[in-house]
C-alpha cells in the first residue's frame, strides 16, 4: 500500500486547516488499521515519520504533545498526541459561522451538480441545527439576524463566537443604541448641517444694461441689439462701456480703437430722437441741423461743396459762442471742409 504524503501545513491557508487535518487523520487511521498496527508507541511514531517535519515541528511546539513512554506500563501516548493535533488544527466548532459558510455556498464554474451536493453534504456535516423544535427555532431566529439584520462590522461580532439567541439580542440592542448616541453627537458638525450660500441671479446687476434680474447672456436683456454711444459697438449701453477713449485732434473723446478707411463719404441723416442708456427715446438738442422756426444762432458751413446752416452747440441750453448777426456772411475760421479720405 502506498504510503500517505506529508502533512504540509505550513503550505496550506489556515482556514483549511480543519478539513484537511480531519482529511489526513482518517486516512492515517486506515492505514494503521490496514497495516494492524496496535502498538500506541508504533502507531505515534508512525504519525510523527509520515507526516512529515512540519507535522513534527508543530508536535514539538505543542506543550504535553508527547508523553514519555513507560515500557512496564505501556501508557498510551498515542491518543494524547492527537487530541492535542485536533485542538491545534480544528479548534471548538463555530456552529454559527458553518451555518453562515452552509447558506453562502453557491455552485462555482464548471462544477456540477454532483460535485456541488457532495460539498454541502460535506460542510452541513458541520453545522448544528438543534435537537428540540426550541433550539431549531432560536438556530433560525440566529441566523436570520445574522444575514439579514446585522451590518457587515456586527456581523463579524456575532460570528466570532457561539452564542445563544438571548446573547445575539443583547448584542444587536447595544449596537443600536450605540450607534443613534454616535450619530446624535456627530450631527452638529455634519457637513449635511452647513447651509449652503445660494447666489440668486436676480440680485446681480447685468454686465450689457445695467439692470437685474438677468444676466448677460439673457434673451430678456434690451441690450443686446443696441448700439453704444460711446464706442458705436452693438451688445450694451453706455452706462456699462468698458472701451477705453482717447483724446482726438479737436479735444473730443474717441474709441481707444482703429479707424478705418472709408470710401466716398456721404451726409447720413439725422434723427431727431435717440435713445437713452436704458432703451428708451427721448429728444435731444445735441448736433442738430438748424432751421428757421428754431431761431438760434447759426453759422454756415460747406460739407462736400454744399453750404449748410449749423448751430454752435456745446451741449448746453445756452450758446457760449455767438456767431456773426449776419447770416449771408460766412464767419471766418468756421468753413468746414470734409473730404473724402
């Protein structure tokens, strides 16, 4: 007969301890059996040579593993030795946590279904379900609690240990109320407490009109198809022209932009009402061309070859300037020449 392998397990996950422990005993007991092995001194060293030096380091390493052996008396050191290998590799049985491994199996891939039943034969073999209808009843009120109930950190609480079902409740009540006085305390400084600051956009002031309750890109701002009276760009008013200005030639403010070159120049006319910075018409009295009716004085000027009657404005109601009382006779210095460039 073939002699059994080694017992590796030192080479094994000890989570496995238990199955393959249990695994390897049976087999070295049918094989004692087999070879009629009788002798407990035999049958300890027999243990000792085929599992191998990690069994052996484990044995020597246990306190009260091996017992001297009296010859005259014959003392049994054999069972000793394994009933301290069985506490070392499968400690006192979790019936709870090989209940939980029992509902959490599942079949992996390419098993089939006889594989799959015989491993739940093989673990349920492990769990214990109770032997009155009582015990089966607080059994399943455990686990039910221990699935369903509990969170992740609590679980591993109640599946550490076996307890009893009066132990569970006690368990799962103070981590509740444990849990409402963390969460009590920890309220005030939550960042779910903070108020956030909310920027209403009908407080702020329109970058194109001025106005609020829109903002600049709005379809409601009157501003958007309007022309500036200070650099002549469409898309705001004057109140809100951020273009810089620059001093021309006769001391007038001008846009802070190139001029282009026009073609021939031609007299546009002149509209006796513009708009103010909000949108609205109102009349004006600023550059306008004078007439009879209007009674003030005026001055001739000569645009392109045509000799027109202008009045001096400075923008105020009252002329600081007066011109010449006779009207026919053009005032010196006051000819005005456009050209075409």
């Amino acid at each position: 007969m073939t002699e059994l392998k080694p017992f590796l397990c030192q080479a094994m996950d000890k989570a496995l301890w238990r199955t393959e422990w249990e695994m390897w005993l049976r087999a070295f007991t049918i094989y004692v059996d087999t070879e009629e092995i009788t002798n407990v001194y035999k049958k300890r060293n027999k243990l000792l040579h085929l599992g191998g030096p990690q069994l052996q380091a484990v044995v020597y390493s246990i306190p009260g593993a091996l017992i001297p052996y009296d010859d005259k008396a014959k003392n049994d050191v054999f069972t000793p030795l394994v009933s301290k290998l069985n506490e070392y590799f499968s400690p006192l049985r979790n019936s709870a946590f090989e209940r939980h491994l029992f509902r959490s199996m599942t079949p992996v891939e390419g098993e089939g279904f006889t594989e799959f039943l015989l491993r739940l034969r093989q673990q349920i073999a492990k769990c214990s379900f109770g032997e009155t209808k009582r015990q089966i009843e607080e059994i399943c009120l455990i686990d039910k609690i221990i699935d369903v109930w509990a969170p992740l950190d609590l679980k591993k609480k109640l599946l550490e240990n076996e307890q009893t079902l009066e132990e569970v409740v006690k368990t799962c009540c103070i981590d509740e109320q444990v849990n409402k006085q963390t969460q009590s305390m920890a309220a005030p400084t939550t960042a779910s407490s903070i108020n956030k600051i909310i920027q209403h956009d009908t407080g702020m002031e329109c970058g194109r009109c001025g106005r609020r309750g829109h903002r600049e890109n709005s379809a409601e701002c009157p501003a958007r198809n309007m022309r500036c009276r200070k650099c002549d760009r469409l898309g705001h008013f004057y109140k809100k022209c951020r273009t810089r200005v620059r001093k021309s030639n006769f001391g007038m403010e001008e846009p802070d932009r190139k001029r282009r070159r026009q073609g021939n120049t031609r007299i546009q006319s002149i509209s006796n009402e513009t708009q103010n910075e909000y949108g609205d018409s109102k009349s004006t009295n600023l550059f306008r061309v004078a007439t009879e009716q209007s009674g003030e004085e005026e001055i001739r000027c000569k645009i392109s070859g045509h000799t027109v009657a202008m009045i001096i404005d400075s923008g105020s109601n009252v002329n600081a300037i007066k011109a010449c009382s006779d009207a026919t006779t053009p005032v010196s210095g006051w000819t005005l020449e456009m050209s075409s460039d």
